[in-house]
C-alpha cells in the first residue's frame, strides 16, 4: 500500500517537474515584456517546424519577443533571407496570437504546413524560394488566411479546387513550381483577391473567364509562362486592374486603358 503511494507520488512529482519545465521553457510560460504565445500554438509551431523541415527554431526561446532567432533583422548580405515570426501580442491577458510567417529562402525541403490550421489567427504566410513539394494542404481551408505566397517552389498536382474555399484570400501567388492542368473555376470564390499570380507553372486549357471576370478587386493577374488555349477572352468586368502579365492571348476591353501587359 505505501510503496503504491510512493510510486504514485514519484510519478506525481516527475509529471509535474515535466509539465512545469514545459509551462516555463517551453512557451506557455514565458512572460516577457512581449507577452506569452498559448501553448496550443506552440506546439503548433513544433508541428509545423517538422513539416517544413524548419530545423533551426529554438523553442527555449520566446517566440513572440522578437528574438533574432524568430526575428531575424534583415541581413545586406542575404536579402533574399526571411526569417520572421510575426506575433500580435494586444490581446488581454498579455495573450500573443501567431499572425504571420515569413520563411523566405531557407532552403526548406519538406511540405506546406497542414498544422497552420492549428494557427487560429494566422493571416499571412510566405514561402518565397525552398523546396517545398506537395500541395496546398486541405486544412488551410478552415484558416482564415488573407496572404498566400508560396512561389520558386517544386508544388506540382493540379491546383486544388478547396483554394476556393479559402474565401478571406486577398493576395495568392504559386507562380514558378510545377502545377499543371487547368485553372479551377473554383477560384472566381475569392472575391477579395486583388493579387492572381500563376506564372511560370505547367498550366494549360480554357481559363474559367467568366468566373475571373468575378474577381472584380484584382489588380494584378499575372498568367504568362503556361501554355493556356481556347479564344481570346476578355476581363471586361475587372476595371481595377492596374499589372496583367498575360500569354498575349488575353484580351481586355471597357475601361482597362491602364492596364499593362508586361
Ligand atoms: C520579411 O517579409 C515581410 C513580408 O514581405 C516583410 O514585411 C518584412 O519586413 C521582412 N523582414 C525581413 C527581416 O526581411
Ligand atoms: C492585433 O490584434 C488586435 C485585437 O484583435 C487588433 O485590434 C489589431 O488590429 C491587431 N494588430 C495588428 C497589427 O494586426
Ligand atoms: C516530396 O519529396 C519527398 C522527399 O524528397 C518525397 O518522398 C515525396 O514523394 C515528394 N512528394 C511529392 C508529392 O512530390
Ligand atoms: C469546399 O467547399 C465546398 C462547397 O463550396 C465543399 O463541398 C467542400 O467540402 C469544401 N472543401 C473543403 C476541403 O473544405
Ligand atoms: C472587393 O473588396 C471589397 C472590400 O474589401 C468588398 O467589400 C467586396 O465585396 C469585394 N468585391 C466583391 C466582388 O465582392
Ligand atoms: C501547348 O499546348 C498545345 C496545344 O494547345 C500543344 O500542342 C503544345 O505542345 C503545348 N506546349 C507545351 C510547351 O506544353
């Protein structure tokens, strides 16, 4: 009977020395100046660091203090290096929220993220120039991401018909990986769009023109380097359009005088 109360009491003091270690080094803890980064979210991040292969990220340290580790200030040297975990830390309760990644030219070799999901307030991610392979992973679409950049990358299969329901998207770019097939009507969901970049992909057929005259926010629609077929259409309806890089074949009427095609 004692030696169970012993054993039950050591297990008692190690799961506490463990869960205490974890509270104060590992996140849910840290109270810096900066505020503290919920302990669901950090082992978000562990999970997402895995997904990536994102090897370097110290969790001894506080995610959301704007330590060069998770901040890191921009470097002449390397302009191209983003290394940023953007954190909005004016919740009550000295409470941070994860809103941003910026992982920009690390070389990265693993997948898009599916743990984002487990971000709740992420908004913007960027992952300009890695490895990354694989798709858009269909967790994303219960985010609420505004920022999707994820070009110079090796994503390939067709572009997922669910980027669609990612209705809160503002700014998508998958140009330079290896999508192929056609453009999804699918993508004429996103109403808020103001930037459509899918450059330089594998992409080809009749582009859904009636549902890309909906995106009537774009301002850029860069489509050139594909290899898209069908008549020549016409984004009468997108009046705001300003940047289009187009496979020549793009027509534009009405008010569209400004428009570039470069
Ligand atoms: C990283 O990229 C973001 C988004 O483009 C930008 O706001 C930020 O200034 C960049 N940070 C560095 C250190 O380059
Ligand atoms: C941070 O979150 C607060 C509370 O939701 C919001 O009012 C504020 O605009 C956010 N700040 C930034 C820089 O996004
Ligand atoms: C992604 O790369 C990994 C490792 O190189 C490979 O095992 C996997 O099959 C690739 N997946 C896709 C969809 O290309
Ligand atoms: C996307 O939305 C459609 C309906 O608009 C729904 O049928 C589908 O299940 C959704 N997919 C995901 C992955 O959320
Ligand atoms: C364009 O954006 C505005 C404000 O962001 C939004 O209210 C509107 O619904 C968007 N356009 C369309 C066609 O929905
Ligand atoms: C582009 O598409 C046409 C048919 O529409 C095809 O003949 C041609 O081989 C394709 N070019 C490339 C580079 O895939």
């Amino acid at each position: 009977m004692s030696i169970i109360l012993y054993i039950n009491l050591r297990l008692f003091f190690t799961l506490t020395f463990i869960l205490s270690k974890l509270l104060l080094n590992e996140g849910a803890g840290i109270q810096a100046q900066a505020g503290y980064l919920p302990l669901d979210e950090v082992y978000a991040l562990r999970e997402i660091g895995g997904q990536l292969g994102k090897k370097d990220w110290d969790f001894s340290l506080n995610p959301c203090d704007g330590n060069p580790n998770w901040a890191t200030p921009q470097n002449a040297v390397m302009p191209r290096y983003n290394n940023t975990v953007e954190c909005n830390c004016s919740y009550p309760g000295n409470v941070c929220h994860v809103v941003s990644l910026f992982l920009m030219g690390q070389d990265l070799d693993g997948v898009l993220p599916p743990s984002l999901a487990k971000l709740p307030y992420i908004k913007n991610i960027d992952l300009t120039r890695n490895y990354l392979n694989g798709t858009i992973p269909p967790e994303w679409t219960s985010t609420k991401l505004e920022y999707l950049s994820v070009p110079v990358n090796r994503l390939s299969g067709r572009i997922p018909l669910l980027l669609g329901n990612i209705t809160s998207l503002v700014y998508l770019n998958l140009e330079s990986n290896m999508f192929f097939g056609t453009v999804p009507a699918e993508l004429g969901k996103l109403k808020y769009l103001t930037n459509l970049v899918l450059r330089a992909n594998n992409l080809y057929g009749v582009l859904p023109i009636s549902e890309l005259n909906r995106l009537t926010n774009l301002t850029e629609l860069c489509l050139s380097s594909n290899n898209f077929s069908g008549n020549i259409p016409s984004l009468k309806s997108l009046t705001k359009l300003q940047k289009l890089r187009s496979a020549s074949r793009i027509s534009i009427r009405g008010s569209l005088h400004q428009a570039k095609d470069i």
